[in-house]
C-alpha cells in the first residue's frame, strides 16, 4: 500500500517539474527567437513483485515457474520522473518591425547524410579583447536577431553578447577610426554580407572588416545546451561548421554526385527589418498546463486515499478493545 505514495509522489514532482517548463515556455512568448522545452518523461525500471514461502501463484508470461521459487506475482512500475527538457528548434514565425538592427534567420537545411538534424545560428560571444577574434569556447549560439549599437558601434544582443562575423569578429558598424559610420544605413542581405552606404557615391558598399555574418551550421543540435533564454553552449562531440564551410563541402558533393539536390545552398535566407518570433504555441501550452495540472490534483487524491486507509488500518482496525 505504501508504494501507492512513492508512486504518486514521483508523479506530483514530475509534473511540477514539467508545468515549471511550461510556465517558462509561456513567459518567453515575446522573446525574439525563443525556442520553447519539450519536457521529456520516463518511467523508474519496472520491478518484479513475489511472494515469498509461497510456491503456488499465477503464471506470468514470459517468466519461467521453478520449483522450490516464490510464488511469482507480477511486474510493478513504480512511478515517473522528468529526464530533461529538449528545446524544440522548429522555425518561428517572423514579424517586420522595419529596425535595420533586426534581422529574420529562415532557414530549411536538410539532414546529413547520415540523417542528422542540422540547424542554423547566429554566433555571438562575449569578449574581453575586441582586437582579436573570440576563442571558440567563449563562442555561443543564438536565433535571437533582436540587435542594437552599443556605445562603441558594436552590433550586440539584448543580453550584452557582441555579434560575430565569420572570423569570429565582433562586428563593429560604426567606426570613427576607419571613417565607416554605417548607422541606420546598415544593410544585410540574404546571404548575411554586410553592407554601409558610402556618403561620397551614395552606394552600398562592403565592410571591408566584417564580410559577412557569423552564421553557424549546427549538426544534432538536441546537443546544444541552453544559457539564459536565448543562447546555446555547443557540447557536441562534432565541430560546428560555419556556413563558408558547409557551403564548400555540400557544392564539393554535388560536384561529386553524392547527392543531386543541393541541402545547404538557396536553403536558407535572412530578413532585414524583420525577426523571427518565439516558436511557443500559448494555445497548446496553456492546454498542456491545464491538462498537467489536473494530473497532479488526481496524484494528490490517491496520496489522500491512501492516507485515510493507513488511517484506519492503524487506529481502527488494529485497535485493541478493552
């Protein structure tokens, strides 16, 4: 009878567990490229219940009867746990806000070869030394295209990361020292080149310093573990590519003919003036949260049946009349 209360007991912290993920799911639904938790639940290993000095019992499948062995019950599954929670990377919808600092990632990269899911993100880092590039360990990995100019005309995010280039750079769009003051001037196109407009042709011209963009090509990106709310730390056993490179080796493999459809190249694109929203459905996720919470209320009655039949086998049945 006791088991009754672990059992339901692992349930209630479970479902704790998960409506906490669902809450935070919900609080993040105007957060820029916010990828919601999909909390993922297991159940403890089943055992093996027998009654012991007792030789006579029902047959189980699938067990075999031995003589001289208790007496073979049946399999018990002792409750559920709350293994982890996997961030969903399914692309959100996108919103025009016409601010040439934010910038839409859309991509549709197929799987590798071997079947692999593959994702695309902007790189920013922190960096103590903005002279030289930032060490890979520091480099972290966002959707969030929310971006602003810092007082140094750096491109950052709304959490202090500066954005990177693809060498690694933090991108710097206004520049008193180079004369290069792009402003609200600062273009992106869809291949992620950055782009200012010369003040003397009224041309758009590269930035010499930052060609383009820091975009990342992320293999089984389940490995990706989350820091904050909208940047992932890589803990993969593969490298992450950068896009120059994925690029190379998926036209290398056309050339190739390993595969005949390209799955990196005219798969994906940038928005300039627009980003990308939380990808969290509130309908589903208010569902869901309703749907759990009366999974934890019907816990707690059984905790509360229970309760009242120890109850009473302590101090009713088992008491001695006088």
């Amino acid at each position: 009878m006791i088991r009754g209360l672990y059992t339901s007991a692992s349930g209630m912290l479970a479902l704790q567990n998960r409506q906490e993920s669902l809450a935070n799911n919900l609080a993040n639904i105007n957060t820029p490229g916010f990828k919601q938790d999909v909390g993922v639940m297991r159940a403890f290993p089943e055992q093996l219940l027998s009654r012991m000095n007792d030789h006579e019992g029902l047959d189980v499948p699938g067990v075999p009867t031995m003589p001289g062995q208790p007496a073979i019950i049946g399999r018990l599954h002792t409750g559920v746990y709350m293994s982890e929670a996997l961030p969903n990377f399914a692309q959100g919808d996108i919103e025009e806000t016409r601010n040439p600092y934010d910038l839409a990632l859309m991509d549709n990269i197929q799987p590798d070869q071997n079947g692999n899911e593959r994702r695309l993100f902007y790189s920013v880092a922190r960096i103590e030394d903005l002279t030289q590039p930032a060490q890979e360990e520091n480099i972290r990995y966002t959707r969030n295209g929310n971006w602003s100019v810092n007082a140094q005309g750096y491109l950052v995010t709304a959490d202090g990361y500066y954005v990177l280039d693809n060498q690694n750079q933090a991108v710097r769009v206004n520049d008193p020292v180079s004369g290069i003051n792009a402003g609200q001037d600062l273009k992106i196109n869809e291949a992620g080149e950055l782009l200012y407009k010369d003040p003397n042709t009224n041309e758009y011209q590269s930035l010499a310093a930052h060609p383009r963009l820091g975009l990342a090509v992320v293999t089984n990106p389940l490995m990706l573990v989350r820091e904050g709310t909208n940047v992932f730390r890589w803990e993969g056993d593969m490298d992450v590519e950068a896009i120059d490179v994925a690029e190379a080796n998926d036209q290398a493999a056309l050339a190739a003919g390993t595969y005949a459809t390209p799955t990196i190249s005219g798969r994906y694109g940038m928005q300039q003036g627009w980003r990308e929203r939380s990808n969290v459905d509130p309908g589903q996720t208010m569902t869901n949260m309703m749907s759990v919470l009366r999974a934890y209320e019907a816990n707690q009655r059984v905790i509360t049946t229970i309760d009242g039949t120890l109850d009473k086998a302590a101090n009713e049945i088992g008491r001695v009349n006088g």
